[in-house]
C-alpha cells in the first residue's frame, strides 16, 4: 500500500489543485481551456483528449484531432474570494475574508490511435489533472475566536472548555485538495457510435485546524458517444462513487474529555452526464447543451454535513472567425448550491460546558455550533452561476494556443440558531471566483 502511495503522489504531483476551488460543489466545471471557455461542454463535444477523458472517453474517437495523436497542457490560474460573518440579535457582527491567493492548476493529457484494424477504431488516452477541491483560511481573522472559544462579547462569547480540548485553540483553516490520474480507452463500434471507459487513481490531501491527512482510491469512467445525423453529436457518461478515507482528522472529544480525533471518510459522488451538441454554417458555428447529476446528497462526508444532490445544466457555443485560424467561445454553467441551510439550529452549552444539542458525524460527536459554523464557514462551496469565455489561436496547422476565462457570480449562504450562550445569532459566508487559464495543443 505505501509504495502505491508513493506512485500516485508522483503521478499526481503536477496535477494537484489548491484548496478553495468550488464551482460544481467542489469540482471544476470542466478541464482545459476549450471546454471550460464553453461553459463546461465536454461530454458530447470535447474537442481535445484532456476534456475527453474527464468528461467522456468514448469521445476520443470523435476528435477534431483524430485520427492523428494530440497533446495537450494548460494552467489555470483560480482566484476565489471568501468572506464569512457571525452576527448576534443585537446587529453586533465578527466579519473577515479569508486569506486570498492565486492558485496554479496546471493539467496534462493526450489521445493515440492503436493500429489494431485499417479503421484505426481503437484509442487510448490519459490525463492528469487537479479536478475538485475547497478551503478556507480564517487563522490570522476575528473569524478564528469561534473556533478558539477566546470571545469577549455576544457575537463570539468565550466558551467555557476546559484546556486542551480539540475543539478550541487550533482556528478555523480547511483545504481539501484531489488530484486524478485517468488512463482511457475507446473503440468505435460503428462509423456513427462509440464507447468508451477509463480507470480513476485518485490522491487527496485534507486538512482541517491543524490536522493534516491524505488517501487514495480508486474509481472508473464509462461513456458512449452517437452520431445520429452527420453534424449532430449525442453524448453520455457515467462515474462511479470515489471514496477516500482520511485517518486522526475530526477533533473527537468534547469537554471534559482529553483531545482525540478521528477518521473521516469522503466520497467523490458517482454522477451521470448526457449532452447534445450539433455543428452549423459548414462547422463554423458549434452549439450545445449538457446536463449533470452529482449525488451528494448520498456521498460519505457530504451527506454527513447537509449536503444536497446538485442538477447541472451547461450552455456553450464557439464560432470560426478564421476557419482553422481563430475560434472563440462562450458559455454559461448553472448549478445548484449543493449546502442545506439549517435554520432553528440550538448551538447552545450548558454552564459547565457541555453542548445541549450533538450531531454525530461517521461515529464522531460534533458541538451542534460548531457543526454549523463549520459547515457553513468552513466549506462553501455555494456558487452557483458562472459565465465564460474562451479563444483558440492556431499558429501552425497542429499547434494551438487556447484561452478561457471564468466568472463565477457572488453567492451567500445565511443560517440562524443560537449561540453557545443561547442568545440569537445569523453564521453567513459569500464567494466568487475568477480564473483564467492557457493551454497548448499539439496534434502529430
């Protein structure tokens, strides 16, 4: 098991996405450039192998590239801005953002043919790529006297836990980072249809307070692609459920027990995806539409912290200013905010220190507060729409440079309950995004 360890952390390594990505819940809405500039049109029309195989690797067979080989690399540059507050019934208010950065993703894949037949019917494909991923960092904010329990007034009252316990003392900072290695194959059954099938190496790193872990698993993509009339491109593909367990993470004692913490266990949710996509104006003009079920509402970890299934639905289009010279994209991707708010929440303790309400998470109690608090502070991932851009420059007949931007508008989520002092108060978090990414393609 180490030594599988130590190869997908290789593997891995140049794929591995920071933490406080979340567009789709917390997957990226598509990989590389040309998808992603269409608003995450991938699973009927991706247009290069790093998109294929992420999406749907039936579609290596239905390539712009094919039936020659193509290479591609890009890096985003992902820009979230997280803010949080917690306000008391007085209209007192402890705010901050989290720490901003730029974080780099860069992404790798390419598709070849295998010469089993004169058809040249078989494919094979693989990419790797930094794929999904959320966090926050409220460590050096007034934000962090929640989690510290050192509060001086309503908002943030001190919370009368004895010293050492997990709970307090460490500040409130998750990152949750996933990275996935996709080898692929693909065969065409007919001139019209093809299938196709990958398998997922997945590495993950997970951190929450001062708690660091890491996994990996295993997991699968299977895919089909028809062509029912020439020009019109139907596509599907489902991905099994990924789960990856993360040893001594959760802080697991309550007061007056000492510090102790626990496994969590985190799943990838299986999802389904179908798209339509049709080529207009002799293939200058590309349009399509996708839809996306994710299922949190079913998915380990999630589920356990009120996590809803999220419908996905993806507009996108691209037009050839110069045909094989200059294209350019646009598109427009929805998807629901996956996080249940709880209102009414009793994030009460009584005067010794014991909370009046617990929600156990796999076997590990939480403080009802601090339950809320870190669901909705810790991990909001709540966009939920997002506009795109997107251009292709071709320099050279087989080399490309690809551009894409993404907008992922303000959204806020906003619960209330009460204190551990039992006094009203209102836990909010917003967010946005931008990002922008480059990619090359090389076609030989």
């Amino acid at each position: 098991m180490k030594t599988k360890n130590q190869l997908l952390q290789l593997l891995a390594l140049a794929a591995l996405p920071a933490a406080a990505l979340a567009t789709n819940g917390d997957n990226l809405i598509a990989i590389g450039p040309i998808a992603r500039g269409m608003g995450g049109l991938s699973v009927a029309y991706p247009q290069d192998p790093i998109s294929a195989v992420f999406a749907n690797p039936a579609a290596m067979c239905f390539g712009p590239y094919c039936p020659v080989s193509e290479m591609n690399l890009s890096i985003t540059a992902f820009m979230p801005d997280v803010e949080a507050s917690v306000t008391d019934s007085t209209g007192a208010k402890v705010a901050a953002s989290s720490d901003d950065k730029v974080y780099l993703i860069p992404a790798i894949g390419f598709s070849h043919p295998l010469k089993f037949d004169e058809q040249d019917r078989w494919r094979i494909g693989m990419s790797a790529y930094g794929v999904s991923g959320l966090g926050v960092d409220y460590k050096d904010s007034a934000i962090n006297s929640i989690f510290t329990g050192t509060g001086t007034g309503p908002t943030n009252p001190p919370i009368p836990f004895v010293p050492g316990n997990p709970w307090t003392g460490a500040g409130l900072k998750t990152e949750l980072m996933i990275a996935k290695v996709a080898p692929a194959i693909a065969y065409k059954v007919l001139p019209n249809l093809s299938v196709g099938g990958s398998i997922h190496l997945n590495y993950s790193e997970l951190e929450i307070f001062d708690r660091k872990s890491d996994g990996t698993t295993l997991g699968f993509q299977i895919g089909g692609l028809y062509t029912p009339v020439p020009n019109v491109y139907i596509g599907a593909s489902y991905t099994s459920p990924q789960t990856i367990k993360y040893d001594s993470i959760i802080p697991a004692g309550q007061p007056p027990a000492p510090p102790a913490y626990n496994a969590l266990k985190l799943e990838a949710p299986q999802q389904i995806a179908a798209g339509i996509s049709t080529e207009l104006l002799d293939k200058r003009l590309v349009l399509g539409i996708e839809a996306r079920w994710i299922n949190w509402g079913d998915a380990d970890g999630y589920s356990d912290f009120g996590w809803k299934d999220q419908y996905v639905i993806a507009l996108g289009g691209q037009y050839a200013v110069m045909p094989e010279k200059f294209i350019v994209r646009a598109g427009y991707n929805f998807g629901n905010n996956p996080v249940d708010e709880n209102n009414g929440f009793d994030g009460s303790f009584s005067p010794t220190g014991m909370p009046n309400d617990v929600v156990t998470v796999q076997g590990t109690p939480f403080p009802r507060y601090y339950y809320e608090t870190f669901r909705i502070i810790g991990f909001p991932a709540i966009v939920e729409h997002h506009v795109t851009l997107g251009a292709s420059w071709f320099f050279k007949e087989n080399i490309s440079v690809n551009f894409a931007y993404m907008h992922a508008f303000e959204n806020t989520i906003r619960e209330s309950g009460t204190s551990p002092l039992g006094t009203p108060t209102t836990i909010e978090s917003t967010l946005l995004e931008n990002s922008i990414e480059i990619g090359f393609s090389w076609r030989f």
